[in-house]
C-alpha cells in the first residue's frame, strides 16, 4: 500500500467527523489536508508536474458544480477531493468521487423514502467520500 492512499484515508476519516458534527470542515482542516499532500506529491517523485496537474481536475470540477449551484456541493468537498487527487492520482480520484456520490444518492434514498429528510436536506458528503475511497482501496489494493 502507498503512502499517499494511507494518508487520503486517515485524512479523509478525520474529516468527516468534522463534516458529520460541524456540518461543514473547518479551513485549518483543510488547509493542513492541502499542504500534506501538496507535500507528498512533491517530494515523492512519483509524479511529474503535468500529472500533478491532472490529479487535480476532479476536485476543480466540483468546485465548479459547487458555484453553478450555488453550493449545493460544498467548497470545502472541492478543496479536500483536489488534495485527495494528489495523493492517489485524476483516475483513482475521479472512481473514488463517482463511488462515494453513487453512496451517497442510495442512501439519500432510504432517508426519504424513509421522510427522515426532504428534498432540500443537506448530508455532509466526506464520509461517502471517504466510503468510496475505502471501496477502492478493497477493490484496487486488495486490501
């Protein structure tokens, strides 16, 4: 197992529990989450500068659907899946948002079905992220 994939999911378990509890993630979070894997993506030498750049299209992707819709998707889920693209890659990242979206539409389901929400309710959305990411790494890695 990469480094980079260990640190996306200890990460990205911390924050979700600030996403569950604060309904949003704090900056410093996210800040210290960015420059960690700004880090690893630089000094592991595993990438060159244009696949460093790729690694961050799904996160600038949906920090654009965040402000065409006005924030339906939060910021904060931006910013953390353009740091999680560099540490485990554009492709990996790209299957690990589609998963944890895939999560999070079923189980959005059941709570309305359920009337435990409506249709203007808002679920923080890191820990499907961080589910999706665990799916891949059972998949992928193995694991």
């Amino acid at each position: 197992m990469q480094n980079g994939w260990m640190i996306a999911i200890v990460c990205l378990s911390l924050l979700s529990i600030a996403d569950i509890k604060e309904k949003a993630v704090p900056c410093i979070f996210l800040a210290v989450f960015g420059m960690i894997a700004f880090i690893y993506a630089v000094r592991s030498g595993e990438k060159e500068w244009i696949h460093i750049l790729y690694s961050l299209i799904p996160g600038v992707f949906l920090l654009m659907v965040g402000m065409c819709t006005k924030e339906s998707i939060g910021y904060g889920d931006g910013w953390v899946v353009m740091a999680l693209g560099l540490l485990i890659g554009a492709e990996a990242c790209f299957v690990t948002v589609c998963t944890g979206l895939s999560v999070s539409a079923f189980f959005s389901l059941i709570l309305l079905v359920l009337h435990k929400v409506n249709g203007k309710s808002r679920l923080p959305f890191l820990p499907f992220l961080t589910i999706g990411l665990g799916v891949l790494m059972i998949v992928q890695k193995g694991i």
